[in-house]
C-alpha cells in the first residue's frame, strides 16, 4: 500500500518571527496543524511554551487570533470561545486548545476531562515534550521512566512509566483522537484535516522534541522524533468514540530503543539492565495497541508500512 | 407592560440576567447560590432565553468559560458563593484584566472551615483586590435591578461586576419584584458590542506577555477605568430611575440631614438598621443611616461630603480581615482621613457566619458608639464565649 501525492497545503499561518527555540518540536506542530486547519480558525494557549513562542504582549506571531489563557483552562477556555463565537452566529469556525504536557497531564486534566465528557465541540493539542520546558525542565506526569529533569536528577532519574493521556481520553468515548508526531508530516496534516470535519471533542496527542529539555543538538529533533516512532517508543495511531482503534504505522523491522535512547543525553545515565526494562515496557504497549487493532478489524495486514509514507 | 412576580433573591437573578438576555452562561452547583442557574438552565431549555448553558464541571471552570465567551464576543454571566467564588479566584484577575464585563452573582456565604452555608462577607471581600467592581444589595428588586445595571456599566468601562446579596435572608426569602417592560429594559441595554473580539480574520494575541515596560500601563487603564465608573454608576443609575422609576447611586442616605451620628451597613442588613434608626428617632435620637451599595469603585468622594461634620460613625462589618479590623472599617476611616472636620469611626464586627443582627443589635451599638469614648477597633457584638 502506497500513498503518493501527499497534499501538504503551502499556506504558511505561523510567522517567521516567532520566539521557539532551534529545533523546537512544538513550534513545527503549530505549523503542521495550522496548514490543515486554515485560516477560520482560533486558538487558546494556556500557560506553556507557547505563551512565549507566539510573541509578546504586542506581537502575534500566527495569522489567527490567539487566545492567552490560565494554565489549567485549556479545554474550558475553548469551550467558552465556541459557546461565545456561536451565538454570535461564527459557528463553522474552529476552535482549537494549545497545551503542552504538563497543562494537559497534570494541571489542565480536570477541565480536559469536562470538555470530553460532555463533548464540547473543539479541537485539544498536546504537544508533549515530556517535562516542563518553559519552567527549565521539570518533570511532569508525561514523562518517561528513566528520564533525568530538573526535579528527577540523575541520581533519582523518573521511576514511574509515562502516563497513558491516550487511554484516559479514549475513556471518554470522544469521537476521534489520535497521536502524531512532527517527523511523520503527512500523517500529521491528514489526521488534522480528518478530524476537522467532525464533531465533537477532538483530541491530538503530538510528539514534539525539546532540544534543550532532552540535551539534544537542535539538528536532530526530527531524527529524535522519528526514531521514537521507528522503536515503538511513540506509536501512531487513531481510536474512535473510544474504542475503534487503528495503527498508522508498522516499522519495517525492530528497531531497539537504545537507537532512541542513546541520542539524548536526558537518559544518558542508564545502564544496559535499565535499557532492558524500558525495552520490555516498549513491546508491551505496542503489543497491547495491536492487539486493540486486531479486535477493531480482525487483522493487523491494514496497517500502512513506511513506504505508506514516502 | 410591566409585571409584578413574587420572587426569592436567587430567582430575582436569575430574572434579571433573563431580561439582560446573557448569551452564555456557565455555572457549577452551590448552595446557596444554586437556585440561580437551576432556573436560567429551565429558561435556556425552555426558550425563554436564547443563550448556551455550559454545565462545567468546577466553578474555575465556569469563570474560565465565562471569560473566553465574553472574549469571543457574547455576554456572559455566572453565580457562585463562598468556596466557589474562592475557586475562581485564578480566574476573577483574568476576567478583570483581559478587561472583559462578565456579570456575577455572588450569594454570600461565610466560608468554610467550619462547614458553613450562611452568610457573611468574608467571601466576596477575598476578591476585593481583583478588579472586579462589587455592588452589594439590600432586597430582591435591588438585586433584580442591579444585574441588568452592572451589565450597563461593566460594558461601557470593560471590567467586570459582581452583584452580591446576602444568604438565605435574601436569597431565599420571597418578595415582590416587578419585572420591566422587555422592550424598556432592550432601550436601555442595547446587545453588547465590545471593541476587541477573538474572531477568526482578526489575528490578534489577547493576554500575551507583558515585560516591565508594558505592564503597568495596563494596570494604570485598570485603575483609570474603575474610577471613571463612579461617575457611570450614577449616570446609569439616574437613567434608570427615570426609565423605570428606581433610581441607584452608590451610597444611599437615609434620615441623615440633621444627623449627628451615623450607623453604615452593607446588604441586607440595612433593611433591619432602618427599623433601628426609625425607632430610635422616635425617641429623638439624631441618627441616621448610611447604605453604601458599590464598595468598587469606592465612593470617597460621596462618602466624605456625607460624614463631614458628623460627631460618630459606627460601621457594622459582617467581614473582617483577621489581624487587622472590619473590612469596610478599614477603608471608611482611611477615606476619611483628610477631612479637617472627621467624625470618630467605630467599627463593629457582627452577624459572622449568618448569625442574626436584629434591631436590638443595630440600636445596640448605636448606644455603645454613643456613650464610647476610648478609640476602640474591631469591637465584637454578639460573640458567646
């Protein structure tokens, strides 16, 4: 199976002048998601990187309005616009939320459980770089076993497994959800425009490096990113209404994690036994994710392979 | 045509957030305050209200709501007490500076620990400081009338309104109310029409970072705006005695023209001291009583050509700021101050947690300022120990 003339919109709604960091995963996202998205669009930022990226108090760096918001109100605060835009008679314009990890694991869960439950008709991004970066790095519920952060030293690296946001929300039933990563565009852009012509809650979980975070070049954060998905660190996949699920990618062959792990100095501490665990916890969950595949369609031969994607 | 409805203080609410045809509304269960979004939720299903009900899921979530809703354009408004409106907090300072004119109804109630559902002031106090301006009322009508004027004034200075009344003693007792003609109530308040709006083709940041050489200046616009809403509070409140035969300032006076001393209350404890001060001029006591009704902005300029000249002012508190006095004490006397003719100011803290302030309390304490004559603060009335 194989997908050619990938349609990638050449609308560029995210400036030039913005404030990310080289090699910043998130800042790629906005811009992957906002040429599947267009310009009748717009979004709230709660407290995250993005709060900076976007631009001061009197610069705007996306061709869209951009709506500042408290930390933990990323889901709620899209409702609102959407309930406000809507008696005003702006129904078809989508309203998106724009949250790192932390606003969306941690703080931000309860109204992101609201808005889920009672459907709220917007769009949430994750851009999960797995820690607090804005703040310098501190750990938060999305990040991996193993990691060192500011607050997981390497003496006390992070001793819990990530948090599963993509179960919690599948649990919802919400009508569509998936994950992408920066590294994989088109999967990207056509999960985006897909679930924009739904209604509903909808929620993107977005692989996204943090050069700095991860003690990584900044020239590698694609190479970081696709890797993850390559070992199965990251799978790609869809679920519907909580509970059809669809894998977006097989790798072509096993790829150990050490290919991923041993790029980032964030996880350069790790002994070979710890590589292991990390290795056994990796095959579980992919396996688990197929298997949810397989009860969705009887067979795992759909799922697109990498030439899918060439 | 006007229409006569005998209401409790939470449906006067919701009746007045009604005819100021709310757009969104967004509120979480408390009592007291519950009964408010219970029938404005009916309205919403019913059509008697063209607005979206967003039944979230906390209070922070409801003022979060409120907040992005009123950014997008429509009129928003929500009611809350005590542990609610604390919840919201985070949200109260987005409200006011994102200087949006979000209507809230706050129910007084006394906060929690002990679990408490009565009232007092302690919870609307907390959130003096975010730049919400705060009416408070003295019966159901006042309270009816003031939603539909907060909304008039919080739109022309963009910041947002509190209307707060009292527990149970008016959220839950029945008076009559009449309800204005629908078409009166439109003329004087049209449908809002901000000047910023988050809307597609619009591309503008709202809220972004300020660095140290923005950020004062919006604080400064703040400030600006609220003391420019004395003079609209009164303009406003002229216009709607003449349109619908009540009119509102920011202080009310009652038999104080030959006054020598003065009792000041907030809320619906007013309604009582005006049965004191009747029964104690009967006896020919020169007492009069002052209302103050919008505490932000704060009425200095009122509140001193009224005090001027008088002997005693005893201020009744059913608040205080722990290691300091009264709340409205506090900022009585400080307003006070420049004035070369100053009364003495007494403040009285009562009815804490929804304990009863009876006439014999309010004459009470007028007798007790009377005769006083060391410089006491914070003077307790009705404490069982």
């Amino acid at each position: 199976m194989i997908m050619k003339n990938w349609q990638i919109p050449e609308d560029e709604l995210l400036y030039s002048g913005h404030a990310a960091c080289q090699g910043c995963g998130g800042a790629l996202a906005m811009r992957l998601a906002l040429k599947a998205l267009g310009e009748n669009s717009v979004v709230t930022i709660p407290a995250c990187c993005w709060t900076i990226i976007s631009g001061d108090v009197l610069y705007n760096a996306l061709k869209i309005p951009v709506f500042h918001t408290a930390f933990e109100t990323a889901a709620i605060s899209a409702a609102g616009l959407k309930a406000g835009l809507t008696m005003r008679g702006l129904k078809d314009t989508t309203v998106f939320a724009w949250a790192g990890d932390g606003g969306t694991f941690d703080i931000g869960i309860q109204s992101i459980s609201g808005a889920a439950e009672r459907n709220e008709d917007i769009i949430y991004f994750v851009y999960d770089n797995e820690a607090y970066m804005n703040t310098g790095i501190q750990r938060s519920s999305a990040t991996p076993w193993g990691a060192w952060t500011t607050t997981t030293p390497v003496k006390h690296p992070e001793d819990k497994p990530k948090k599963n946001i993509d179960e919690i929300i599948a649990a919802h039933g919400v009508p569509y959800q998936a994950t992408v990563n920066i590294a994989f565009p088109e999967d990207f852009i056509r999960k985006v425009q897909k679930a924009k012509g739904i209604k509903g809650f909808r929620f993107f979980h977005i692989f996204a490096p943090c050069p700095p975070g991860w003690k990584i070049p900044s020239d590698i954060s694609i190479r970081a990113a696709r890797l993850a998905t390559q070992t199965n660190v990251f799978p790609l996949y869809e679920i519907e209404h909580g509970k059809n699920y669809r894998v977006s990618y097989m790798p072509p062959k096993k790829v150990p994690v050490s290919e991923y792990l041993k790029i980032q100095g964030r996880f350069r501490h790790l002994k070979e036994e710890d590589v292991e665990f990390i290795q056994k916890m990796v095959n579980e969950n992919f396996d688990s994710l197929l298997k949810k595949h397989e009860l969705t369609h009887g067979t795992l031969q759909n799922i697109p392979s990498p030439e899918f994607y060439r | 045509m006007s229409v006569k409805k005998v209401l409790t203080g939470n449906h006067a609410v919701s009746y007045g957030a009604m005819v100021s045809r709310v757009q969104v509304i967004s509120a979480y269960p408390i009592t007291p305050q519950t009964q408010v979004v219970e029938l404005l939720s009916e309205m919403v299903a019913d059509g008697l209200l063209k607005a979206i009900f967003v039944n979230v899921e906390s209070e922070h979530s409801a003022m979060s709501a409120c907040v992005s809703a009123s950014a997008a354009g429509a009129r928003a408004f929500t009611a809350t007490s005590a542990q609610g409106l604390a919840l919201m907090h985070e949200m109260l300072h987005w409200a006011a500076g994102d200087r949006l004119p979000i209507v809230l109804a706050d129910i007084n109630r006394a906060m929690a620990p002990p679990w408490t559902i009565w009232t007092d002031q302690n919870d609307s106090l907390s959130q003096r400081d975010t730049g919400w301006m705060q009416v408070y009322v003295e019966s159901n009508q006042e309270a009816f009338d003031s939603i539909i004027l907060a909304y008039k004034v919080a739109e022309q200075i963009y910041l947002p309104c509190m209307v707060v009344l009292d527990a149970f003693v008016l959220s839950h007792t029945s008076e009559p109310i009449e309800i204005y003609d629908q078409e009166k109530i439109d003329e004087f308040l049209p449908p809002y029409k901000p000047m910023v709006t988050i809307e597609p083709g619009k591309p503008i940041g709202y809220g972004a970072l300020a660095g140290p050489d923005t950020y004062m200046e919006f604080r400064y616009k703040m400030q600006k705006a609220m003391e420019k809403a004395v003079s609209v509070f009164e303009k406003e409140g002229k216009l709607f005695g003449e349109m619908f035969g009540r009119t509102y300032d920011l202080v009310e006076p009652y038999m104080l023209d030959d006054a020598e001393y003065v009792i000041v209350t907030v809320g619906a404890v007013t309604s009582t001291a005006r049965v004191a001060i009747q029964e104690l001029r009967k006896k020919g006591e020169k007492v009069g009583l002052l209302k103050l009704r919008v505490v932000r902005p704060f009425p200095f300029e009122k509140l001193r050509n009224i005090l001027k000249g008088k002997k005693k002012v005893a201020i009744i508190d059913r608040n205080i700021s722990f290691g300091h006095h009264g709340i409205f004490y506090e900022e009585i006397k400080s307003a006070l101050y420049p004035l070369q003719d100053r009364p003495i100011v007494y403040g009285y803290i009562a009815g804490l947690g929804g304990r009863d302030v009876t006439v014999g309390d309010i004459i009470g304490i007028y007798e007790d300022m009377k005769k006083r004559e060391t410089l006491d603060e914070a003077i307790w009335r009705g404490v069982k120990l």
